[in-house]
C-alpha cells in the first residue's frame, strides 16, 4: 500500500483522556461512500460477532438541525431527522484498536443488521450489526432488563473528531474517553403525547456536553462496565461542533427484542449487567483468563504477555492444525491444541493423542500466532 501522508489525529469525547488496550471491546466504525468520503462513529462489542451502534451511522437521513420532543416528534425542518432507508452494509467497515486511519484496512466488514422499524431518529437511534469477522475483543454486557438510574455515575467512549474541515474526511480518529459522568434525565420508554418537553426523545437519556462528531453510536459504560447507552445523533442549532449541545444517549433496554433478535443469529448468549463473563472468544481470540474462551483455556505468550490466546480444543486424531498435537490433562474429557514438541517426530498427520503429566507446557509465541491466523480473523 502507498504511503499516504495522513493528517495528523483530531481529538474525540471532550476533554476526554486516550483511550488504554483493555477498551478494545469499543471499536470504530466507517462507512466508506468512496475515494475521501467517510462517515467515522463508534461501536460497542457486545459478542465476537455483533457490535451496538446507532442507527444514525447505518442510515440515510436528513441532517437538518433538529431537536427531538417528549412526544417523539421533531422540532426542526419537517424532514429533519427522518430515516429514508439503510446504506449499502457491505461499505460498513469496523476497526478494532486506538486508531482507524483513512487509509487502514478495517477487520470486519457488516452482513446484516437489526434495528428498530421506525420512520425517525428521535428515540430509535439504536442498531446492531453482525460482521462477517469474529473479532478478537473482550466483549462488553449490556443493561437490558432496566434503565438508566438518574444520577447514576458512567464512562464516555468514542472516536469523535473535531476535524477542521467537514469536507476532508480523509483523517485519523482516535478512541477517548471520559469518567465520572452523570445520568442527569431519563427519558420513560414510550412517547407521552400530553408533554411540551424538549430536547429528549423518549428512551433517551440525558449527559454533560461532551460529544463530538463521530461519537454516535459510542457506549455509555456504567460502573460495572455494562452498556447502558448508545450517543445519539445531535444535530442541534450548532450543528456537530464537539462538545456543544447537551449530549443524548439512546437506551439499550428499551431494545431488548433487537438484542435477542440478533443473539438469535449466532452461538454466542447474551451477557447480561452483573452476569459472569461468557465463555465467548473461540479459539485463536485473545484472551485474559481460561474463562474468557470457549475452550476454557487461555495460553499465554510469555511471562511478560498481557493478553493469551485461546487454544483450540481437540477430540480425535486430525482436530489439529498440521504442526499440532492434541494433548490431554489428567481427567480431563477433551484435549487442546498444542505445538508438537521437536523430538515428538510429529510432522503432518494432524492431530496425535497424547497422554502428559501434570502441568502442561505452554506452546511458543510463534506457533500459537499461527494457529490464530489459520482459525480466525483478528
């Protein structure tokens, strides 16, 4: 690929601070028109396969400056904030890391998404995409089973940018974030035809101006890590200026149906707000912990790695990966992937049982890269 000279990174989420590996499970997200136009939001993991956004960023709609009501109309041009259909899914990438660059390959792509069948953004700015990809993320719960509590203390993550020119979108976005915000309004789940209120849609909830352009979609991350918003499309009098109008985040748990909608199209349970961490990433994914895997076996690096990757597991002779071999602990009813050992005289034949004493060893860092490029995606 050429060299691109890259403008230099615009800033994202208010006065927010970079953005540490352990988010990863908040990835950024393009969707590419062509040669140097990009539209750049924010979504949160929530399995392997399936990432939270807001619909805003998956849509057509009228960017004229509006406000939602109470009610779940808008104030504002009559067509401002209408949804006039989705975009072509296959120009939606996903990156995942602290940065997506116009000129960086993204590591998923959209198939199919599940959103709210609605004809405004007011309300219902809330999507879910499955990717053609499992992404090697620690997935983030989610608050489906209640909603935000007024006052409540969350973390603001997000790519958005204060780019200078709105016609260049050929730049870098990072990932920032934000602690120690509050929960100052919750919005009741259906519309309430009888107010006048302004500025919140019903199953919104309302923030601290701290969200910039390319922040939609982002999550709002209670204390116990949960997702409990998605940032909303803000176009108000000031248009998408950072940190200018009061920031608005659609609630998750009025979506319930969608996420079990979209659950219900791949293996994975949904992980929900004070549950144990899923046994979700399949092997090659990166891991912290045994119980991060499906296999229930984090193999680190090295001594000094701060992420493992999840070893295979194995039944049968050819199981394996050429250059494997299938070893079993004792008591154990299936077995886990590991590199032959030289002197094994193991070369092509697949997959050997192999009984070992306790305490296995520990496969080397290039042998464990390897089976995580022929398993998975990363």
């Amino acid at each position: 690929m050429p060299d691109f000279d890259r403008p230099e990174a615009q800033s994202t989420i208010a006065e927010g601070a970079e953005s540490a590996p352990s988010q990863n499970g908040v990835v950024s997200i393009r969707y590419n028109f062509g040669p140097g136009s990009n539209r750049y939001c924010t979504g949160a993991m929530v399995a392997p396969n399936i990432v939270a956004t807001a619909l805003s960023c998956i849509a057509e709609f009228s960017k004229e400056p509006y406000f939602c009501r109470a009610d779940g109309t808008t104030i504002g041009e009559p067509e401002a904030g209408a949804i006039d259909g989705l975009l072509d899914l296959s120009r939606l990438q996903v990156r995942v890391g602290f940065e997506f660059a116009f000129d960086q390959a993204p590591d998923a792509t959209a198939l199919q998404v599940v959103a709210p069948d609605a004809d405004r953004l007011c309300g219902n700015d809330v999507a879910f995409v499955l990717l053609d990809a499992e992404l090697s993320v620690n997935v983030l719960p989610m608050r489906i089973d209640g909603p935000p509590i007024l006052g409540e203390s969350f973390t603001a993550i997000g790519y958005g940018s204060t780019n200078p020119d709105p016609l260049n979108t050929n730049f870098t976005v990072e990932r920032h974030y934000r602690s120690g915000l509050t929960v100052d309004e919750v919005m009741p789940p259906e519309p309430d035809p009888e107010s006048t209120k302004e500025g919140l849609a019903p199953r919104t909830f309302g923030a601290p101006p701290i969200l910039c352009g390319g922040d939609s979609g982002g999550p709002a991350l209670s204390e116990h890590g949960a997702v409990i918003g998605l940032a909303t499309a803000n176009i108000g009098q000031t248009g998408l200026l950072c940190g200018a109008e009061r920031s608005v985040y659609t609630q998750v748990a009025p979506f319930k149906d969608l996420v079990e909608e979209v659950f219900a199209l791949t293996p994975y349970r949904i992980w929900r707000e004070g549950e144990p961490a899923p046994l979700s990433v399949p092997a090659g994914g990166g891991c912290l912990r045994d119980d991060n895997c499906v296999g229930q076996r984090c193999d680190q690096r090295g001594p000094d790695a701060e992420e493992g990757i999840c070893a295979a597991t194995c039944d049968l002779d050819g199981d394996c990966d050429e250059g494997f071999e299938c070893v079993f602990d004792d008591g154990a009813n299936s077995g886990y992937c590991e590199l032959s050992p030289p002197s094994s005289g193991l070369v092509s034949d697949g997959c050997s049982l192999a009984d070992r004493a306790p305490g296995r060893s520990r496969p080397s860092a290039w042998g464990l890269l390897g089976l995580a490029l022929l398993r998975r995606r990363r």
